[in-house]
C-alpha cells in the first residue's frame, strides 16, 4: 500500500504491507533505528514515538495508520535540540545505563514536560510508569526530569 507521512519533518513516501508495524517501517525502511522494539505488545515502552503530537507505541500502530500524519522519532526530538536538557540531566544525574530504554523514556519525559512543565515526583513517576527500565532504575530517570524542569523554571539550560 502507498504511505505519505512526514517523518522528523521530511516527507515520506513509500510502499508498505498492509501488516507493516510503524516501529519496524522506521527501523527498517528509513533507518531510525533510535526507535526501539522490546516487547512487541507496547508494555515497555521502547518503540515509543510521537505522531501527530502525541506519543504512541510504534510496535502496536501499523505504517499505513500514519498516512498522512507528522511522526517524530528520537533522532528527529535529537536532531532539533528539543530535548537537549533532558538528555543533558540523563546523563548528570545517572539515568542512563545500558540505554535500550533511553529513547522511550526522554520521549515520555519530554512528553510530560510539554503538557506539565512543573510536575511534581508522583506526577514523573506516573508518566515515566509506562517504560519499562531493567537497569537504572527510577529514581535516577525521576531525578533528570524533575532536575530539567527546575532548571526550565530558572530559565537556565544545563
């Protein structure tokens, strides 16, 4: 089936099986590969993406729902600087270990920083609950996100 989306701000257009999951069309079709595929069910959050502004799980969307929709990936949210804060606190504040769940996780921080730019720890903690992270553990991804928003509220950038 044909596909036109704009994928970090560029368009796509591309020829896709119907049965084609969004997560695996931007690995393997366009070479994202930041995009994560863990569980395949969207439990752990890895293959997580925004489209049209709002973050999904690209293992359970097939390619052909984002016809005609915006999709930004990690690298297109890296690439903009966008979430160079973020990335920035990860990194400071040890939220980063083997970095499978890293992508999904600034996704979903970024994500709740949008929408609540000065979220309180059960606030991070519910928003963060669906990614899973097998090494870091939560209180240091917690730390990086509440860290980014105290420093946004200063108006500094790390």
């Amino acid at each position: 089936m044909p596909i036109s989306l704009d994928v970090n701000g560029e368009r796509v257009d591309a020829q896709v099986l119907p049965r084609l999951n969004l997560a695996d069309f931007l690995r393997e079709h366009l070479q994202l590969t930041g995009t994560h595929v863990g569980c395949e069910h969207g439990v752990c959050g890895a293959c997580t993406v925004r489209v049209n502004g709002d973050i999904v799980r690209s293992c359970l969307m097939l390619a052909v729902q984002a016809h005609s929709a915006s999709v930004e990936t990690i690298e297109g949210l890296s690439d903009s600087g966008e979430i160079t804060d973020l990335q920035a606190a990860f990194r400071e504040r040890n939220a980063l270990q083997c970095g499978f769940c890293t992508p999904g996780m600034l996704m979903a921080a970024q994500d709740l920083l949008r929408w609540e730019p000065e979220p309180n720890r059960q606030q991070i903690r519910e928003h963060l609950s669906g990614n899973y992270c097998r090494c870091t553990g939560y209180q240091p991804l917690s730390n990086a996100v509440e860290t980014t928003a105290r420093r946004t509220r200063a108006g500094r950038t790390p």
